[in-house]
C-alpha cells in the first residue's frame, strides 16, 4: 500500500484503511495488554523508524515468515530485495537475513479479489523460534483470537492517540469468515454486546500482523491484518475506535498457495 496508511483501498464496495497497532478498552489499565517480545518470539517488526516499528510478520516455517504484501511497499523490504540485497530483521533477539519474497498472485489494491498476502524466506533455515502452526479447518467463526503488534496506543473511546512502540496483545472474537476474516470492538458500556476482557482492535502500525485462535493445544495462525472496514463515521484521527471492523486474510482460504510456494506439506514440521 504505497504512502502508508493513508491510502485506501476498495474491497467489494467497502472502503479500507490500512491496519497497523492495539487499540484498548477504556476501562481496562493498558498494563494488562503489555507483553513481551519473548511472548511470541516467531513474531516479529519489518521495520525501525526511531521508536516506531512499522508491519509484522509471522514464521510459520523453519525457513519462512508470512505477512501483508503491502508491508513489502511500506517498508524497504521490497526495494531492497528488488536490488537483489538481503534484508536484515531481528527475530527473537537475533539477525535474520530474508533473501526472498514472493507476493500472492492475486495481489492487487485496485481489485475487490485482492489478497494481501507475502511470504518471506530466510536466507538459512532455523529451528528457533519454534514456527507457528496454521489454522487448517474453516470452523474460523466465533473463535476468540489474540491479536499482537507494536505501534500507535489508542483507547476505544477514541481511537488511536500516539505510536510508543510497546508490544501488545488484545483479544477479539471472529464475527465474519467468508473471503476474509473480521473482527469488531466492541463497546463495554452496551450491556447487549458481549464484550471481552482485554479486547482491542488493531491500527496504524500493525498491518501483516497475526490472529491467533487459541486452542487447547496452543495458538494457530488464523489471519493476517489487512485493513480496518473505512465506515460512515470512520476519520485517520479516531482510526480503531469502538466500532471499528478490522479485516485479516484468512489463512484457510490459501493453503494450497502457501504450501506450493513453499515446497513443503502442511502441517509443517509434523
């Protein structure tokens, strides 16, 4: 998505901004969404910029990362790899080289059947951290997930306020699983929804980053954030308030993709 988030984008007649950080519930301490690296050590930024950490991407394979494919253009990612250079980042506390990208073939901002999806291979292949596993069933709808990312703090009252550069993690509950997934906050002050403890939304800041359902043997990667749903009330200023739809590529919809590109039969690993 080229000049960052300003940019929206069309997706079956519904406007899109682009979404990249964790936006929290107003009543709950912003302690409690703070994390560490080391919580999720296959996660990790793209890029830098003074104490902003800009896209994320996930390893899902000893020897590959999966993100958004427009962090490859919000980033020097793709410029440098398009010069036939390696691109450093740091993963779990070390440097790790990608020396290839490759864009889902249906990528295309302009088309209501874009997939903004890149996959990312690392130079030498690692065995830590441990790559995640990817959600193989469509059973997506009504799972809880747990949504992380650096990048611009907001609450939900609202929306996003400044980028401190602190990891975070939110929890959401799938409402939409079709082409893509969606998630929506949810105000806590409506005692007719069913609002989370620790629910958030993501924002500027986190675009490429993941959605984990949790199971009962640990988390899956279910989806890659993508946008957040540009509705009547939606302004840059309040970006992620409550209300706000944020949308992930649905991992399950690719896997033939993913494993192709690859080389490799899923379940990795197994």
């Amino acid at each position: 998505m080229k000049n960052s988030a300003l940019i929206l984008l069309l997706l079956a007649s519904l406007k899109l901004a682009s979404s990249q950080a964790i936006i929290i519930r107003h009543d709950t301490g912003p302690k409690r969404y703070e994390v560490q690296s080391r919580d999720f050590p296959a996660v990790f930024y793209l890029e830098r910029q003074g104490n902003r950490k800009v896209c994320a991407a996930t390893i899902i394979h000893e020897q590959w990362a999966i993100t958004a494919a427009h962090c490859t253009e919000e980033t020097l990612l793709g410029n440098t790899l398009e010069n036939k250079r390696r691109y450093a980042v740091e993963v779990a506390g070390e440097l790790r080289e990608i020396d290839l990208m490759i864009l889902h073939p249906d990528y295309d901002l302009t088309t209501a059947d874009d997939v903004d999806l890149a996959l990312l291979r690392f130079r030498e292949a690692f065995k830590l951290p441990t790559p995640v596993p990817l959600q193989l069933e469509s059973d997506e709808l009504g799972q809880i997930v747990s949504i992380v990312g650096w990048g611009f703090f907001g609450i939900g009252t609202t929306g996003r306020q400044y980028d401190d550069g602190v990891f975070r993690r939110a929890r959401n509950r799938i409402t939409q699983a079709d082409k893509r997934l969606q998630i929506d906050f949810e105000d806590p002050r409506d005692r007719h929804l069913e609002s989370l403890e620790l629910e958030g939304m993501p924002a500027l800041g986190d675009s490429g980053g993941p959605a984990f359902i949790e199971t009962a043997t640990g988390l899956r990667l279910a989806g890659i954030a993508v946008g957040e749903i540009e509705g009547a009330d939606f302004s840059e200023e309040t970006q992620g308030k409550y209300g706000a739809r944020a949308v992930y590529e649905r991992l399950s919809s690719h896997l033939d993709w993913i494993e192709a590109v690859i080389g490799d039969k899923l379940p990795f690993g197994s």
